[in-house]
C-alpha cells in the first residue's frame, strides 16, 4: 500500500472553533454565562447586564428589549450522523447568538459537519463526539451538510432555523471576510509551530532498482492554516503543500495518483523533462481521472532541480485549494551542481501560494510559518517556489543573499548575483543562498505589505523568521 501519512488534520474529539468565530467571541469577551445568569461581558463593556434565563442544553430566551445584541451566553444543539443520515434534519433556534452544536458519529464511516456561513467544521471520529461554537448573528435558514465527496448528494443535510426570520434563505447573503484571527499581541519575532507542516519527504512504496513508486492521493480535509483557523484544503495526501517527492537524477520515478476528491483531476510535474503522455493535461496528453479512479505516471528523473507538482484541471480552483507539492531532483554523483550541493548545510524549501484568503510559506501563514534556523557560518540555501497566483517580491533582512538558479536550472558562476529582495512570480522558482554569518532573528517576507497580514492584520502571511545562533 501506499503512503498516506498525513489522515485528516481535525479528526479529534476536541471543539474546533471556526478563526472568524474565535476572532468574534474572543473580541467580543463572550462568556459562557449559562446558568450564571448574568453576563459579564456585558457588563465589562459598559453596558447594562441584563439576565439570561438558560440552563445548559436548552435555548436562550433573550428578554426585555430591543434586538438584543447576539452575543450571550451559548445555546445548544445536538445533532447525529448515522451511515447516510443527519438526526434530527432541521433544528430550531428561538434567536439569533452563539451555539454550541456537538455532532456525534454513530456511523463506522468518517462525516463531518459543516456551516459554510457562518464557517464551521467539526469532524469527530466514527463513534466519537465533538462540537464547536459558532454565532448565528441574523435570523435565517442556515444549511449544515457532511462534506465527504458523495454525502452531501446523499442526503446528509440539514437545517438550523434561527430566530423570527427563519423563511429566508442565508444562502445569498454575501460572504463576509473572517475577522482577523492573530492575536494583536503577537510580534514578528514569536512563531507557533503548526500542528501539521507539508513537504514531509513522501517514502517511496517501493524501490525497485532505480524505479520508484510513490502514491498520491488527492483529497479534502480541514487545513489549520494559523493556530485555531482550519479552512476547507483539497491536497496531496492531507498536507499543504503536498509531501515532498524526492529522488536522484536518472532514476524512473512513478507516481500513482488517486483521485478522492468531489470532482475530476490530474496532476501535471512542472519543470523536469517528460514524455508527452504523462504531462498531466487534461484531453490534451490524457483524460481526467475521475473520482475514485486513479492514473499512474513515470518519467525518468532529469534534469536535476527544484520542480513542483500540482493540479492541471480546473487550476484556478484546485490548485489555490491546496493541490500542489515539490518535487526535488539531486543531482548526480561527481556533477558540479552536485559538489555544490555538498556544501550546503542547511537546505529549505519556501512555497508561496494563496489560499483560502491567507498568504502563505508552506501551506501556514504566519505566526505559523517555519522558522529557518542556522548555526553561525551555515551555508544556507532557500528553495523559492511560487505555487500561488500572485508575484511576491521576498525580502530578508541583515543579508544579501546569492541568487544561484532559477526553474531547476543552475546559473553560471559567472551570472550569479546578489540581492536582499527577490521577485517571484507564479510557476517560477529561485536557489539562492546565504552564509550565516550575521546572528539574530531576521524576518523573510513579502515586501507587498498586505502579504504580511492575515485579513489586515499585521504580522501575518507571507513571514518567516531565519534564526542565526
Ligand atoms: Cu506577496
């Protein structure tokens, strides 16, 4: 079998609290006041307290007067997923607030739960719980659906009626951007390792003399793209990017793509030399592969260099999904590019891209991004990869760095050059190097400076920390 190493990243039992409802109740020092009866929130925020009438478990009767703000103590709900069915198919909400919705999977197969507006996703394991909060602020219909491919067409749907308004639909309502979920406290200095990383080198399934397999299988989970804030990814293997498909110049490489997603795909290698029959074009050099089904592709490893992987049909949409990893050729034995190689202690690999309104370094933005770390006197060299949609011109402080290569291929010594900023644009990649040389805590980032906020805040997205000690 194959490697398939990374399963759905939120499949505990924990709550998951979509970032636009953490930012929202954080913000807005909500409190679990049930049972307390008063809200101290409230209060704190110079308004009159005023009671709440609710015990765990049943809806808040807001009273007294005028539209009363959305933001007390949390309702709840409790919903099951059975193999192929919600129960109960619609609740109804007295009013608009927060809810705490748990979902228990009495089904042996994987469900999940998701509002798209306001955002939400829990996912318990098959014979677990979970639950999450989120805040209905208007009356409304709002439909919960399992996003596993076919569930949904299946018939595990739902309804949440909430509040007086409870005939109109949510589902034309514009799309609000998610508040800003980085605390402001947070400083260009202080990362947070992410619970899953991409580009985790991809074992091969077998190796076969110089031929060999790995398996990719293309499909959706929920990606944490900063502390707390998952949004809907569709990868390789469950990582952003997809794990990192590494082999020696000249071996014969095959790859064998599983489709798992709601829809058709292909996978295209961007940059080494291919036989035409497996560049991964849809109608053009094969068909699509189509949910369920699966295609293997095999090219003799060459040249050496930084390529990539991803998506070729529907591309606009697959591949700021998620669908796309790297592919590194080393060079051969006794090849200048691989004495150069050789002197390299330190070797990271950078992927930009966009996703789900976040601009991010390996599928996170920051405070989650890596942190590049060097002792004094590494040679360091960064792998640039543009996997997104926008140019990002990266910048790192206290150093000028040596541009090497572009697009797998080495410069001559002779066209090498420095920068401390370079431009990148989409499909594009750059080598450079740097010895370490200079100790502090330097920050890489896009020099678009709304690149480096996730939705406005700033520090955020594209900005990474080198660390030389
Ligand atoms: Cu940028």
């Amino acid at each position: 079998m194959g490697q398939d190493p990374a399963p759905n990243v939120v499949s505990n039992d924990h709550a998951l609290v979509t970032p636009g409802v953490a930012g929202v109740l954080a913000g807005l020092g909500v409190i679990a006041a049930i049972g307390l009866g008063w809200v101290i929130g409230r209060s704190g925020a110079g308004m009159a307290p005023f009671p709440i009438g609710g015990i765990p478990g049943a809806a808040v009767a807001m009273h007294g007067a005028v539209a009363a703000p959305a933001v007390l103590g949390p309702m709840s709900i409790s919903i099951v997923a059975k193999d192929i069915m919600f129960e109960p198919k619609a609740v109804t909400l007295p009013s608009v607030g927060p809810v705490m919705i748990e979902l228990e999977n009495a089904g042996k197969i994987e469900h999940d739960l998701v509002i798209d507006n306001p955002r939400l996703h829990i996912v318990p394991r098959p014979g677990a719980r979970a639950s999450a909060q989120t805040l209905f602020e208007k009356p409304g219909t709002y439909q919960f659906y399992c996003s596993i491919p076919g569930h949904k067409e299946a018939g595990m749907v739902g309804t949440i009626i909430v509040g007086s308004g409870a005939a109109r639909s949510t589902a034309s309502r514009p799309q609000s951007p998610a508040p800003a979920p980085t605390p402001q406290a947070m400083t260009h200095a202080s990362g947070i390792a992410p619970r899953i990383a991409g580009n985790v080198p991809l074992a091969p399934f077998a190796i076969d003399g110089k031929t060999k397999s790995f398996e990719l299988v293309a499909k959706v989970v929920s990606w944490e793209v900063v502390p707390g804030v998952f949004e809907e990814a569709w990868t390789y293997n469950g990582t952003m990017p997809g794990p990192m498909i590494r082999v020696n110049e000249g071996d014969t490489v095959r790859v064998t793509l599983t489709n798992r997603l709601p829809e058709p795909t292909v996978v295209h290698f961007h940059g080494p030399r291919l036989d035409n029959k497996h560049d991964g074009v849809p109608d053009v050099t094969q068909p699509v592969i189509l949910p369920g089904q699966s295609f293997t592709y095999d090219f003799t490893a060459k040249p050496s260099g930084t390529f990539m992987y991803h998506s070729h049909h529907n591309s606009a949409v697959q591949e700021p999904k998620g669908l796309m990893g790297m592919l590194l050729i080393d060079p051969a034995p006794g090849t200048s590019e691989a004495l150069r190689d050789a002197r390299f202690t330190r070797d990271y690999v950078q992927v930009m891209s966009e996703f789900s309104g976040y601009f991010t370094i390996n599928g996170h933005a920051f405070p989650s991004t890596d942190i590049l770390e060097a002792s004094l006197g590494d040679r360091v060299r960064i792998r640039l990869v543009n996997a997104g949609q926008a140019p990002h011109p990266m910048h790192l402080h206290g150093y000028h760095f040596k541009v090497i290569g572009t697009d797998g291929r080495p410069f001559p010594e002779t066209a090498i050059y420095e920068k401390d900023t370079i431009s990148i644009f989409p499909g594009e990649r750059y080598d450079i190097e740097f010895v370490a040389d200079n100790p502090g805590l330097w920050v890489f980032h896009c020099h678009i400076l709304s690149h480096v906020t996730n939705h406005g805040v700033e520090p955020g997205g594209m900005l990474a920390v080198v660390k030389v000690s």
